[in-house]
C-alpha cells in the first residue's frame, strides 16, 4: 500500500510542501485534521475508543471521530470521509459540513500539531465500526468524559478538542 501524502503547513494554515505520513508523525510537522462531535437525540456525545493498534493515543476514548487530511483534500471532505470509514455514516454532504463548523484550532504538543476543524453533527442512526480504528463506541454524558479524562483515559487531543467545545457552548 502506497504510503499517503499529507500537506505541510505553516502557523496560518497555509501550505508549504508535501510530506509522506510517516514523515510528519517522526518530525511532529505541522499539518491538517478533520474531526466531527456527535451528539444524538438525548444530547449525549459520541465517544470511541481508539484501537490498540493506532501508533497515537491506542486504547485511549475520543470525541467523535477525526481523520487527517491527505494532500488536496479540503477539511470538509476529510470529515465526511471519516464519517463513512470510521463509522458508516453517509449521506453528509459538504454544505452540511461547512454549516456545521463549529470552531477551528492549533494543538502543539512535543510529538503532535496539527490545525484542527472542529464539526458537529447530530445524528441517531445506525453506526457501523471500523475495526481497524475504534474497538468500542458509545453514547455519553460530559460528566462521564470529564470522568474519563480525569483517570487518564482519554486522549489528550480529544481533551483539547471537549474542553474547547464547553468553552464555546457555555
């Protein structure tokens, strides 16, 4: 399988070069992601847990689903990628998404930076795993995620991502 090309990207979101996926995770370059909060119908958020065999945050619960944007694609179509692959979820358009955006970020740590676009979705369908990228999911309170975070179960971007939501929402 050929190994993919994500963008580079400097301090205003701006294209610099292409580098392979590998590449940006050994030099912790800066570059792109999607992610999408989920709540259902009783305002409870998605959660998942990634798999143990994810190379960042195995075994760690999530909001939501994020997905890294490969070189060319837009944030929109990387979101509602992730949706489908990692969830099943079809039928979001880009419109949908682009009305949806509910903020836009930086996250830097030692081993991880990236811009994040930050969707919401409300949905109450039917989900369909990937295995190879979320052992379990579930519907749930804040508390129960700031439960999570407290003990060290959640990863440390999913944290960033829901403290920056309550901020927001409150």
């Amino acid at each position: 399988m050929e190994e993919e090309i994500l963008d580079v990207v400097n301090e205003k979101d701006q294209f610099v070069r292409k580098a392979t996926r590998k590449e940006v995770r050994e030099k912790a370059l800066l570059h792109r992601v999607s992610r999408v909060i989920i709540k259902n119908k009783d305002d409870k958020f998605l959660i998942c847990k990634r798999s143990k065999t994810k190379d960042r945050n195995p075994g760690l619960w999530d909001i939501g689903v994020a997905e890294t944007v490969i070189s060319g694609d837009s944030y929109e179509s990387t979101a509602m990628r992730g949706l489908l692959e990692e969830l099943g979820i079809a039928g979001i358009s880009n419109i949908q998404m682009i009305n949806s955006l509910l903020f836009k970020i930086k996250y830097s740590s030692p081993n991880h930076n990236i811009f994040l676009k930050v969707y919401f979705l409300k949905y109450g369908g039917k989900i369909k795993l990937q295995a190879e990228e979320i052992d379990e999911a579930g519907f749930t309170t804040s508390d129960e995620i700031k439960s999570l975070i407290e003990k060290g179960q959640f990863s440390p971007t999913g944290k960033f991502v829901f403290d920056k939501y309550l901020e927001i929402k409150h």
